[in-house]
C-alpha cells in the first residue's frame, strides 16, 4: 500500500489548475458560439420590462382575487376552483389536403401516397358535447409533403399532424412539427403565447413521425422526447418547460417513452443494435438508476408501445417480432409489475405467420397502448391488411378482448367510459391499389363509449387527444 | 495558462476577474438587450463569461474536447433560452446551472474508460514529477465525486470566489455553500485514501 498522499488546499489548487489549463482559448469559444446562434432562434416569449413586472403582478392579483373573494363571499360556499370548460376537452388537428395535379395515388400496403399535399393544418378544440371547433392555433411552417421518410407506420405517410397533447392541467397544449419549423412547442389554451419551446433542426422535412411523439410529465414540468426523429435508436431528452433547458437521459432509446404517473421515473424501450432487440427500461427522471425490467431475449424483439397503469404499480407494452417473409409481426401486449416482476401476456395469443400470404397479417401498432384512467381496460391500435387500423380494448385481467372501431390513433375520455378516434384515410374503393380524387374527411374524428356504440362525428380532423 | 506552478490560472482579459455579483448587476441591460435578440449585447455578456465557464468545463470533465462543447452548448442554450429568464441579475447563476447540467449529460454519455493524455512531452525534473504523481492521485479521487461536488471545488480553488459569491451563485445560503464546499472536501479526501 503506497503512503498516503497529503492532501494541502495549496496542492489541490495546483492540481485543479493544471487540469483547468488547456488549449482552447476564450476568444475561440466566443467566436464559436456567435457564429452558431447566427442560425439559432430564441424562444419566442415576450420578456416584461423589470419594472412593469413589478408593478403588473399585484396589479393582476388584486384583479384576479378581488371578484373571487366577492363571489366567494356571495356564493356562501366554496366551489370547485376549476373552470369547466378546461376539463374534458378535446384537441385535435385538424389539415387542408389537396391531390393536385391529381388523382392521387395511394398504396395500402407500404402507406406511400403521392401526390398528396397538406396545405395548412391548425390546432382546434372543442367540448365532448360537439359544438363547433375553436380554433386554437396554425402550425408552424409548410410541410413540402405528407408521404414521409418512415415507411414502418403507413400513418405517417398519409397524415400531416402533427400530434398534440394537453398539459396534465389542461391549461395548454403541446405539440411537435416535422416541417420546415422543426420542434417542441407549448400553447395555451386559448391559443396565446405561442412558444417554441426546443428547436429540432434535425427533424426538418422528414416529415411526420410516429405519434405519440413527445410526453408531458405528470406535473406539466417537463417534456420527454426522442430526438432526432429519423432513424431507429436515438437519445432521449427530457426539456424544462420553464426555461427550455434540455437533459439528455439516455442515447439509445426508441420512439416509445411514458411517464410514470408520480413523474419519478421513465419508461422507455432501449435499443441494443448489436443483438437487434429493445428491452424495457425504467429510469429515474433526473436521469440516474436505469434499470432493465424486461429483457426479450430473442433477437428480433422490439417493444412498439407501452403505458403505465394509472396506480403506477404496472406497465403494458407491446411487442413485435420481425417477420422472416411478411414484415413485422405483432407478438403480444404484455404486462409486467413496475419493480420487474409477474410478467405475463395478456389477451390470446397472435396467430402465428401465414407464409406467402401476402395479407392478412395482423401487423404491430405504431406505438398507441393506452391505459383507460379508470384502470381497468387497455385499449392499442392493431392494424391488418383485412380491416385496416382498428382499435383493440382488453380488460386490463387480460379477461377479454374485442375490436372497437377502425382507428388510427384515439384516446381515453377522463372517465374512461369513451373513446375519441380519428379514423381515416381509408383504403379507397376496396383496392390495395388506389386512387384519390376527394380528399374530403381525409380523417374524421368521431366519440364512441367503450363498447363501440353510440358513435358521434366531431367532423374532420386527425390525432385527438381528451383533457384530464 | 499556467504563470507557474502553484499559481491560478492567468486571467484571459482584465474584465475576467470581476466578481459575480457586481457584473451580474452591471450587466443586466446587456442580458435585457440579448434577450430581445440583440447578438451584439449577447457577445459583450459572453466574452467575459468565457474563459470561467471553460476552465469550470474542464476542471469537471478532465477532456479538452468535452469540456469545449460543454460550454459552447451552454452558450448557445443560453443563447436560445434568455427570453425566458425571468430577473436579469440572475444571469450568471442560471448560466452556470446550465453549465453544470450539460456536464453532467456529458458525463453520462462518456464511456468508463478513463482518457490518458497523450500529450505532453515535456521532460520534467525529478521534484515535478513526484508532485505531478501526487497530483494525479487527488485529480483521480476528485473523478469520484458528483458534478455538483466538482463544481464548488473548482469554483472556490481554481475561480478563487469568496464563499459569500460562490453561495450566490448556487443560489444557496452562505451556511448551506460552506457546508457543501465542507463536505466535498472531506468527500475527496475519503476518495484519496481509497486511491492508495
């Protein structure tokens, strides 16, 4: 054992001087990053003059508390403090298509449509009761197409997006483009402060990814993301909502990410290239103690999708195997215990793969298994060659099984009793080959309650997602 | 660069030296003027900002190439973020928790394999080389120790801030910066023995 080393303030000075010492200078550095925020945007929020903040927040406080108090004291009794109107409510988008020079040309099979343009899209909401749509806001830049860069989610060829998802408040909206104005943006509401939160340049024209694409913490705090889009196994980042700052968690996850509903922690698939398979990862969300719930251990093995069960003591996630001859297979929804435990199938299970079949395969979902907040249904899209996108609803004791309603992407009402689906594009005439002269209701949005009656059309629009 | 061992690092430029607190006051229009996309106003706030954030980068990360992008990503996300910071004569503190965290991402992506530097080729005297050896030994023990913990190490030894400063900076009570300042110290000297 070597003498121990006296360790002197003045010795520790010098070593952490020598190691501060290198052979970058500052004048480097500055000139470096001047040149780099030449093409870097700010975020665009107005900053108050000090001194009108100082003077506009009492101000505002005497305004906003003065009539409660007055109304308080009138009522006699205290109400709920939440306005009614930010509850349950619905958001989708809601984009302009155009087939010109038409007809357009469409392909079922690999999702490719051509000659398909999206000319605008824009952001509205509107009560579960179906009044008109309010229109929240326009999305940000021009998409040059809709057929985009990533073949495995037919989706995402045929739809401009871009997906969006209520704060766990319901006071503002989130949402990701893929155009020519890549990134993280937050709205409120009413359609104010506009904001990108995260610019994404790498994302630029690749085009719609595979929803849901980003993933609000439970607080409203924070969003975790995958970034950049393209491609199969990338980082996973996780942005300050306040100030934009971003932390990047892991570098090798998969688009597939959820929030446990305490906020501690992350769900995500990582990839592992070497051996071709992801497994499930829970990580602390400040970024430490990543731990390995679920190793599928056959190469070939990818989780697509996966959801915490509302109590947070359970994950469903849903696997896929890619298929020897008729592409990617859906393998089974699974659960398992958030400490690793007790994981089981649930539902039956998959047929096995019809060989030179050509069709008829039930493929995996694009990346949509969602718990009913209630907690006792899950509800994934599966989609085939037969019957297109549908959605699947199980009890969450893997009980029983049964197709809702065609669907590309939904989601849960507050109270788990209904449904709100986009369904559409369509197969047009019957045919794995066709053509489009009407884009019309590309997608339509439409309420259904669990057990696919009663069926109300919220007309047009794609990507919906229900308030808390 | 070093004047000579066992002295500071050299200033850069003279404004270098100003303390946190004063400049974060005196540069508070600078930050209102950046804020509202003035690149001008965004280079005098940066420039001596710099050379600090780049020693505090590589005191932390022990890689040169690291520690550049580390402070470089600081900048530019300074850069980007400003409109939203909410009181100007925070600036500085802000700027350096972004600093910390980019540390701590680049932390995490580095493989454990530690980097020998391959560099240096002077020839040193018997006496140099038995303090470097010491040296090594304490820098290697204080790659043990948190980001957080480098950072009020490096801020009180290489940036020589009073504790009333570097508690500002963190945003912390002034007993609450000793403590810690306290306990990262005996932190390094538990990992020094554990070294031998």
């Amino acid at each position: 054992m070597s003498a121990l080393i006296p360790l002197s303030d003045a010795r520790l000075t010098q070593a952490l001087a020598r190691r501060a010492a290198g052979p970058h200078t500052a004048s480097e550095l500055v000139r470096d990053v001047q040149a780099a925020v030449e093409e870097v945007p700010q975020r665009s929020r107005w900053v108050w003059p000090a001194t009108v903040r100082r003077l506009l927040l009492p101000a505002l406080l005497l305004v906003a508390v003065l009539p409660a108090l007055v109304g308080f004291l009138l009522a006699g009794r205290a109400t709920d403090s939440t306005p009614p109107s930010t509850r349950g409510e619905i958001a989708f988008v809601q984009a302009t298509y155009l087939c010109d020079p038409g007809p357009c040309r469409i392909q079922v099979w690999s999702g490719r449509v051509e000659g398909l343009q999206a000319v605008g899209s824009r952001i509205v909401r509107t009560a579960a009761d179906g009044v008109a749509p309010m229109p929240v806001v326009d999305v940000p830049g021009t998409l040059d197409r809709v057929a985009g860069s990533m073949p495995t989610d037919p989706r995402s060829d045929r739809l401009a997006g871009p997906d969006v998802a209520w704060s766990p408040d319901g006071s503002r909206l989130a949402f990701r483009t893929f155009n020519d104005a890549p990134g993280i943006y937050i709205v409120n509401r009413d359609g104010s402060d506009l904001t990108r939160l995260v610019d994404l340049k790498q994302d630029r024209d690749t085009g719609m990814g595979t929803p849901p694409s980003l993933a609000w913490s439970p607080d409203g705090a924070h969003i975790a993301y995958i970034y950049p889009y393209a491609g199969r196994y990338q980082p996973l980042w996780v942005v300050d909502v306040a100030d934009g700052v971003t932390r990047q968690l892991d570098d090798r996850a998969t688009r597939v990410v959820a929030w446990s509903p305490d906020g501690s922690r992350i769900a995500f698939a990582r990839s592992y290239r070497n051996v071709d398979l992801t497994k499930l990862v829970v990580i602390e969300a400040d970024g430490t103690d990543a731990t390995v719930l679920e190793a599928a251990d056959r190469r070939g093995y990818h989780i697509t999708a996966l959801a915490w069960s509302p109590d947070g003591s359970h994950i469903a996630f849903e696997r896929r195997t890619d298929g020897e001859s008729v592409g990617p297979s859906f393998e089974g929804l699974w659960l398992i215990a958030a400490d690793g435990t007790m994981l089981r199938r649930l539902g039956p299970e998959p047929p096995p793969l019809r060989r030179g079949a050509g069709c008829c395969v039930l493929m995996a979902g694009g990346g949509t298994v969602k718990w009913s907040p209630d907690g006792r249904r899950i509800g994934r899209i599966a989609h085939d060659q037969e019957r297109g996108s549908v959605i699947v609803v199980i009890e969450a004791d893997g009980a029983e099984e049964h197709v809702l309603a065609p669907a590309d992407t939904f989601d849960w009402s507050p109270d788990g009793s209904r449904i709100v689906l986009a369904d559409g594009p369509r197969r047009i005439d019957d045919a794995s080959v066709g053509e489009v002269t009407s884009t019309e209701d590309w997608s339509s949005i439409t309420i259904v309650d669990v057990n696919g009656s009663d069926a109300r059309s919220l007309g047009p629009g794609e990507f919906p997602d229900w308030s808390p | 660069m070093l004047v000579g061992m066992g002295m500071r690092p050299a200033p850069e430029s003279v404004a270098d030296v100003a303390s946190v607190g004063v400049a974060a006051t005196l540069d508070a229009p600078l930050v209102e003027r950046a804020a509202h996309g003035d690149h001008e106003a965004f280079a005098r706030l940066i420039e001596p900002r710099a050379a600090r954030l780049l020693r505090t980068a590589r005191v932390i990360l022990a890689n040169e190439a690291d520690a550049y992008e580390a402070a470089q990503e600081t900048l530019i996300a300074a850069w980007a973020s400003l409109p939203g910071l909410r009181d100007a004569n925070h600036f500085d503190a802000w700027l350096h928790r972004t600093l910390v965290n980019k540390c701590r991402d680049a932390l995490r992506k580095r493989s454990r394999v530690r980097e020998i530097d391959l560099g240096a080729t002077e020839v040193e005297t018997p006496d140099i080389a038995d303090e470097h050896v010491a040296q090594d030994a304490i820098l290697a023990a204080f790659d043990r120790l948190s980001v957080e913990e480098r950072y009020i190490l490096a801020l009180h030894h290489v940036e020589d801030l009073p504790l009333a400063t570097i508690a500002g900076q963190l945003g912390i009570p002034l007993g609450t910066a000793k403590s810690r300042l306290w306990s990262a110290r005996r932190k390094l000297e538990r990992a020094l023995e554990a070294e031998r």
